[in-house]
C-alpha cells in the first residue's frame, strides 16, 4: 500500500490519498501511522484542502500510537493550531483554494508572524 501511495503521489494524488487512507485504517496501532498521517495531510495541503488536513490531525491525537506518545501529542497540536492560522490569514486573503507550496513570501511570512503572536498568548 505504501509504495503504491508514495510512487503516486505526484501522477494520481487521489489514488495516493486513498492508499494512505487505507493504510491508516488498516494499521492505526503501527509505529510508522504517524508518518503516514503526516504524507497524507501533506497531499490535503497541496490540493488546498486544508479543512481535511485539519480533520486528520485531530482524529489522530485519538489514536493509542500517538496519544501515547509524549513528544508526539504536542508536536501534532502546534501543528493543528498553524494550520488553523493558515485557514484564517488565507481566508483573509480570499485564498483558501491556494495549495501550500503555491503561497507568495508575503503571505507566508504574515502566517509565521501571526502563528507566534498566537503561541505567545
């Protein structure tokens, strides 16, 4: 299933979402889910379907791999919280169908600025 995903995740996005979702399904208890989830919300944030990657991260805290997982907790709440400020600085924009790696510098930039002043409070 992973090499099906990961050789089709340039030529068929969908077939590769689909594979890394069935992986996920299949195995949530495995050591590499995590990673999974991660090349999958990567695929959502290329078609700009950031409301998906969102969703992702937030099921998997609720998974045995990652809620117990100390370091891996955190790390995917920071991640949940910047891509809730990518939605809203986006959305400011009239941006939100932009993929990730399609972002101007500035708007990047306004995005980092504003994911610290949130993490400051």
């Amino acid at each position: 299933i992973l090499d099906f995903a990961y050789s089709h995740k340039e030529s068929d996005p969908d077939a590769a979402i689909t594979a890394y979702q069935a992986a996920i399904d299949r195995y949530p208890e495995d050591s590499y889910a995590p990673f999974l989830i991660i090349e999958l919300a990567g695929l959502y944030k290329e078609r700009a379907s950031y409301n998906e990657a969102i969703n992702l991260y937030a099921e998997s805290l609720g998974l045995p791999i990652i809620a117990g997982d100390d370091a891996m907790v955190p790390a995917i709440s920071k991640t949940l919280r910047y891509l809730g400020t990518v939605q809203d600085i986006l959305s400011n924009h009239h941006a939100l169908a932009t993929p990730f790696s399609k972002l101007t510098p500035e708007i990047l930039a306004e995005i980092e600025k504003e994911f610290a002043r949130r993490q400051a409070k």
